[in-house]
C-alpha cells in the first residue's frame, strides 16, 4: 500500500502530542501516481496542539511526513481534519 510509511510516521508523532492518542486516526488517501494526502483526526481539545502556536507544530509533521515519503519515492501532503 502507498503512504504506509507515511500513516505510521505521522500516527505515531501525533500519538505523541496529544493527550488522547486513542483518538488520532491517519488516513491515507493516494491523489495520484506518486502522491499521497494523509488525513489526520484528533479529538477536538487535542487539534490545538496538533496545530500548534502559529501553525509550527503542523508545520513540523509535514515536513516529517515529506521525509517519510521521500523512502518511497511519493509526494506527501497532510491535512488536520476536526
């Protein structure tokens, strides 16, 4: 599957952050050849330190997702869904 790497890198970062990993859920959705976009959920007093002060927090899992990717030879895009 496309973007598995990716799904358990992210998963396991924002398992991390939050207060309730219980309710983080990353989906992967693939947008193309050589693209995956992965859908993050966390519960709703959690998505503030998902995101983060001016969006840094946010800003750092997509670049380790983007590394992750890199290991498959995908483009990786996340999204924070609440």
């Amino acid at each position: 599957m496309k973007g598995e790497i990716v799904e358990k890198v992210v998963a396991y970062v924002t398992k991390e952050i939050v207060e309730d990993g219980d309710a983080v859920s990353v989906t992967i959705v693939e947008d193309g050849p050589d693209e995956v976009t992965a859908e993050v959920r966390a519960a709703k007093p959690d998505m503030g330190r998902v995101i983060g002060r001016r969006g840094r927090v946010a800003k750092a899992i997509r670049t380790i997702a983007q590394a992750a990717a890199d290991e498959e030879g995908l483009q990786a895009r996340v999204e924070f869904i609440d």
